[in-house]
C-alpha cells in the first residue's frame, strides 16, 4: 500500500502537538489493560487466554504497543514500508514501590503512559518528516529531549485549561454562588466540552485516520486475548470498541472529579483555584481505584455500567482499519510480546 505525501500529512504533527494531544492522550494516555485491569468479563468480550498484560495508542500512520517488559511502535513510510523500533520498558511503579501503593499509583501511570505515547508520537512524526526532508534533499532530524519534554507541558497545561480552567471560569461568570449548584454546572460544562472536542476532531479526515488506526489496535488486543491467531484472519472478525480503552477511565474522571469538586465547594479566591487544580492527581488515583475494583469487588453488572459510556463514545474515537493498518498493529504488537514479526519490516535501533 503506497501513501502518498500531502501538505495535510506534512502538518499532521503540528496538528498533534498543539491542537489534538490533549484530548488524544487523556484517552489513549490509559489504554493500558493494566490500567482497566479489573473489568475483563463483559458480555460478549472473551477473558484473556494470556497473562501478559498489553495496551497501546495510534500515532501518525502507526500504532504504539506497550508490554510489561517492551514499548514497540510501528509506523509505515509514505512509500509503503513498515519501521519499527523497540524499547525495554520497567514501569515507575515496579521500580519505586511507593509509587505502586492505591491512590498513588493511578496519578503516576497517567503521567508515565503520557512521556510513552508522546515519545512515540514524535518518532512516528520523526518519520513522516524525514521523507518530506528527503525530497527536499535536506538532512532529517529528530526531536530532542527538549522538545519531547517541551510537548508533554504543553500538552498538560492545554489539557488542564479546555478541561477544567475553561468550564471552572463559564461557571463563575454565569454567578452561581451555591456550592453544589456551581460544581453541578462546572461538570457538566466540563463533559459538554469533552464532547464538542470529540466531535469537532473527528471531522478532520487526518484524525479519522488516527481513529482507524485506534480501531486495529484495538482489534488486534481483542485477538491476543482471546488466543486468536496474530493474523489478519484472525484479527477481522473482533470489534473496534474494547471495553478497557481508556475513554471510560476519562469519564469516571469526570464523575469523580464532579464528587471531589463539590466537597470542596465553590472556589472564591485564586487559592482556592489553585486547590482544585492541586486536586487532579488525586481524582485520577481516585478513578484508577474506581476502576480496579469494579470488577473484583462489586462484579461484573457494576463493570459493564462503568465501561458502557466509553463503549459508546468509541463509535467516534475508533473507526474500522483497512488490511495495512491491521497489519500494522500487528507488527507493534508481535514486537512488544517478542515474538517473530516476519521479514521485510525495517527496524530502527533504540536512542
């Protein structure tokens, strides 16, 4: 499959870096299946037949693939040829315990699943550059650590401003001064706009390329756990929508942070504000826990009410993968369990 270059593939990184991170990763930042553990029996989603634990995110024409113990990602050039690059991976959790204890541990996966997917978006743009800079007969280069660094700031700090900064100030101009009644709107303001984000980015034909690329890798995780065949065969029949993506932690967020919110009543002064904002990590600690427990404790009706939103909002962020895109979650996959992804794939040594 030949892609051909384009100015909109050209400013696709842009696009990412600056408009769409936020959003893109508070959903794909937590595709971890260790990060939805708990909530594995749902009606029709078969049970792991393996104990490795995998999760991933779509990047620029590529897919990330993440395991216990590698972080593969697979992109494929415009002229049709795979590249691959593989990296050991240890989480922060495994190597300093006290990041691992409840309430802690959710606030650090989300960070570091955040450096992972922004790493592996850079390279997979890093890629797509390269063949413009090619044509252009002009050295390719890759992003720094300054830059990969500068876009996970950029990309937190935007991300906090449209979710919460921006639905918090709607609030207080429209001068509710109930405490409940203020949280009550400053939530749903907050979902509204999460919506209205969602909607407004699967128009751009770029992005339904990255939602479809979403799709094979979600297809692809659905065959690993049902022991199915890392084929192409054996990866077409399963869904797009997994009930472990990280869409439904992003709306217990929102639930959580709707409760948390209201404890803390109406914000009056800036350190108040400040308070709040100082609260976000602890929402997601909150959330993870939320999500853990859903299925070992309360079972499995309270796991399929907590995953149906983010099923439902999957009809937007996923969409169906041709043969090429499967072929590349595969590829990211195969790489990540360490098994054998075939010839023909170009690999790209580890920085």
């Amino acid at each position: 499959m030949i892609l051909p270059i384009s100015f909109s593939k050209m400013t696709a990184f842009a696009k990412r870096n600056f408009i769409q991170i936020p959003l893109f990763y508070a959903i794909r930042l937590v595709d971890s299946t260790r990060f939805i553990d708990a909530i594995r029996l749902l009606g029709g989603v078969p049970a792991p037949a393996h104990s490795a634990q995998v999760g991933g995110q779509a990047v620029i024409e590529g897919v990330m693939m993440r395991s216990p113990e590698y972080v593969s990602v697979a992109v494929r050039r415009p002229n049709g040829k795979i590249v691959l690059k593989r990296d050991k991976m240890q989480s922060w959790t495994k190597t300093f315990r006290v990041l691992g204890f409840p309430f802690v541990r959710g606030g650090v996966i989300l960070i570091e699943s955040l450096v992972l997917g922004v790493k592996a978006l850079n390279f997979s743009s890093d890629i797509a550059m390269q063949e413009i800079e090619k044509d252009k007969n002009k050295p390719a280069k890759s992003a720094s650590g300054w830059i990969i660094g500068s876009t996970v700031v950029f990309a937190f700090v935007l991300g906090l401003a449209l979710f919460f900064y921006l639905p918090l100030k709607l609030t207080e101009w429209m001068g509710i001064q109930n405490g409940v009644a203020f949280n009550l709107v400053d939530g749903g303001l907050r979902l509204a706009i999460f919506l209205l984000y969602l909607g407004l980015i699967s128009l751009w034909k770029e992005i339904r390329r990255i939602f479809e690329y979403h799709g094979a890798e979600h297809k692809s995780i659905f065959a690993y756990e049902a022991g199915r065949p890392l084929t192409l065969e054996g990866v077409k029949p399963f869904a797009t929508h997994h009930p472990r993506c990280g869409t439904s932690f992003l709306l217990v967020v929102m639930l959580v942070s709707l409760v948390v919110f209201v404890m803390l009543g109406r914000p009056h002064t800036a350190l108040d504000r400040l308070v709040r904002f100082l609260f976000i990590p602890v929402i997601g600690g909150i959330s993870y826990e939320i999500i853990k427990l859903s299925g070992k404790k309360f079972g499995k009706p309270l796991a399929q009410v907590l995953v149906a939103p983010g099923l439902w909002l999957q009809r937007i962020t996923t969409k169906e993968p041709d043969d090429g895109q499967i072929e590349i979650a595969l590829t990211a996959l195969k790489s990540a369990l360490n098994q054998d992804i075939g010839s023909g794939v170009e690999t790209v040594s580890a920085a």
